[in-house]
C-alpha cells in the first residue's frame, strides 16, 4: 500500500531567503509605524457605522492569507517578493491591535502592547540573522537551489554572473554527490548550461546594488576613516547625552515634590504604574538607562582618542542593550514615541558594524 504522507525531509534553505526574510522585516516596521502615526494624525478614524467596525487587524488578516497563498499557486520566484512584503505589512497591522485582545477591556492604548510589538518585532530580527549564516553545503542543498536557479532561464532572466553560480553549484554536486544518480543529473545540467545555445542577459544591477554602489562612491569620495570615526562618536555623544539629560529630569523631580506627584498620577492614570511591581520596572528602567548612556559616553570618549578598538566594542555592546533591555522597558512607559530614538540605536550599530568591517578587520 503506497504512503499516504511522505517521509518529512531535512529542510533546505531557499536562495536568496534572507533577502526575502528583510523585505518582511523592513515592512514589517513600516508597517506598524505608519500606522501609529496615520491614526494619531487623523484622530483614530473608524471605519464603519454605528454597529460595524472594520478594524484594521482584518486588513492584516486578509494581506496574510494572501501572502500565504500566492506561493503555492505560482511558481515564478517574483512571487516570494510580493509575498514577503505583503506578510510583512499584514503581521504589522495585525499585531498592531495585539492591545485589543490581551485585555478585556479591548484596550488598544494598553501600555503593554508597545513591548510587545517590538519584542515580536526583535524576535524576528534574531531569525533574519539567523537566516543570513550561510549554510552547510552538502550535495543536495546544492541541486535544489541549483535548480531553483533554472527557472530563470524559462524566465529568459539567466545573466553571465548567475550562470557561473550556476556552474559552480552543479560541479559541486557532481564532485561531492552521495548517489550517481545525482551526479549523473548534476553532469546533464552542466552539459545544457555549457550549450552555446544557451544565451544569458546582459547583467544589470538592480535598484539594491546600484544603491550600494552609489554609498560606496559617495563614501570613498566624502568619508574617511576620521570622518566616519568623528559621526560615531558624535552620535553616540549625542545619545547618550539626550537619555542623560531625560533621566536627570526624573533625578530632579525627586527633589520636588510637587513635580514627583504630576510624574506619577499620569503613570498611574495611564495604567503604566498600578502596583509596586510596575514602580519596579519603572526603576529597572532608569537603571538599564543610566548604565547604557555611559557605556555610550565612555565609548563615545574612546573613539574621540582614536582608540577604535574597545571604542566600537563597547559602543555596540551598549547599543545592543539599548535596543534589547532598556527599550523594551521604555516602550512599556513612553509607548510608540520611542521609535525614533529606536531607529536611531540601530542606525549607528550599523554604522559602527560598518566602520569595524572596513578599518578594523585587518587591523583588529
């Protein structure tokens, strides 16, 4: 009697997969963003009448469910693009309302639903850079992508680069094959691929890497190693100084009564301090701070005497607890008016990524 199921197989990571896995990200973020500050400025229209509401998780639901079905109706590999970007913005508005059904209330406005958007959203970031190691190559990891890449020559898409990656992937499998069976087919794809039959398309860079082109131009020709190395440190100066200055208002407000009372009757009426464990967190926070802010000037100091080693280091060591720890705090106290600062964390952790990659690794 035949199976019914087929055996599950060990799973092999799609070409290109990490690329696919940002668009959801980078949609993702905009996605919830955008939204936030579309209803803020508009004052949170509703769409409906005086006994429907169709809320926008409906709208997540449904570009989810569509994102779900595009690939296993079409095969063409354009599909994973739309699918990614349209996943990406339907768990945006999705989650987006998470505050409506952990509550039963259906409070949007719960102050814990910031944390956990964005701890959601960290979570994803961790799988993308888990995405982006590149595999252990085996022979048949190899023919599958080998043949995923096929399909750009019924697309007429094969360019020169491709096709020597390509060539590369079936030499691989022919070498390295546990079955002659694969082997074999692996020397019959290189025989068609060898065709001159066979024409490829001119290479033409796409909109990603003429971008990347473009930074690099204007980065050789307006940066230099004690350029880029002055904007780190100023904006990690800079960081750290405005989160300081923030926490020197609370330190000061102690000493004023009056000042302490106002700061916590709005906790309390917004339901973000409600018992001695909330006040907790609430210190747990202005800890986390202080000690991510130093680290940051201290940093900051460090690249200032040109000592770009422990400077980087401990300037992306302090970054990282910002935006794992202290920000999952700050968003449960200070909600959706944390992105900015967010987003500008994560943009000088790249920059400083950046600048070990380029001046560091053979020195460091």
């Amino acid at each position: 009697m035949p199976q019914l199921i087929d055996p599950i197989r060990k799973p092999v990571k799609r070409e290109g997969a990490e690329r696919y896995l940002l668009y959801t990200l980078l949609s993702f973020a905009a996605s919830v963003a955008l939204t936030r500050l579309f209803l803020e400025l508009t004052g949170y229209p509703q769409l409906g009448n005086s006994e429907l509401h169709i809320a926008h998780v409906l709208w997540g639901g449904l570009l989810l469910f569509v994102a779900s079905l595009l690939p296993l109706i079409f095969a063409n590999r354009w599909v994973y693009t739309i699918g990614a970007l349209g996943a990406g913005i339907g768990v945006g508005l999705f989650i987006d309302e998470v505050g409506k059904f952990i509550t039963q209330s259906n409070d949007y406005f719960y102050p814990a639903a910031a944390p956990i958007i964005y701890a959601f959203f960290l979570l994803t970031v961790l799988v993308y850079f888990q995405v982006r190691r590149p595999p252990k190559r085996d022979a048949r990891s190899e023919l599958y992508r080998a043949l995923d890449a096929i399909e750009e020559i019924l697309d007429r898409d094969l360019d020169a680069v491709e096709r020597l990656k390509l060539k590369a992937r079936l030499k691989f499998v022919q070498k390295d094959a546990p079955q002659n069976e694969l082997a074999d087919l692996a020397e019959s794809l290189l025989t068609f691929i060898n065709s001159e039959a066979l024409t490829h398309t001119p290479v033409e860079p796409t909109p990603w890497k003429r971008l990347q082109h473009g930074f690099w131009r204007f980065e050789e020709r307006w940066f230099s190693q004690e350029r880029w190395r002055i904007i780190l440190a100023g904006g990690l100066l800079a960081l750290s100084l405005v989160s300081l200055a923030e926490l020197a208002q609370y330190l000061w407000a102690l000493r004023q009564p009056a000042e302490l009372q106002s700061q916590v009757n709005n906790f309390v009426a917004a339901a973000q301090i409600n018992s001695a464990s909330g006040l907790g967190w609430f210190y747990a926070r202005l800890a986390l701070e202080v000690i991510a802010s130093l680290l940051m000037l201290i940093a900051a100091i460090l690249l200032l005497r040109k000592k770009d080693q422990p400077g980087t280091q401990l300037g992306s060591m302090a970054l990282l607890l910002s935006l794992t720890a202290v920000n999952l705090l700050v968003f449960y106290f200070d909600q959706f008016s944390t992105i900015i600062p967010a987003t500008l964390q994560l943009l000088w952790l790249l920059g400083l990524i950046h600048y070990r990659k380029r001046y560091l690794s053979v020195t460091g």
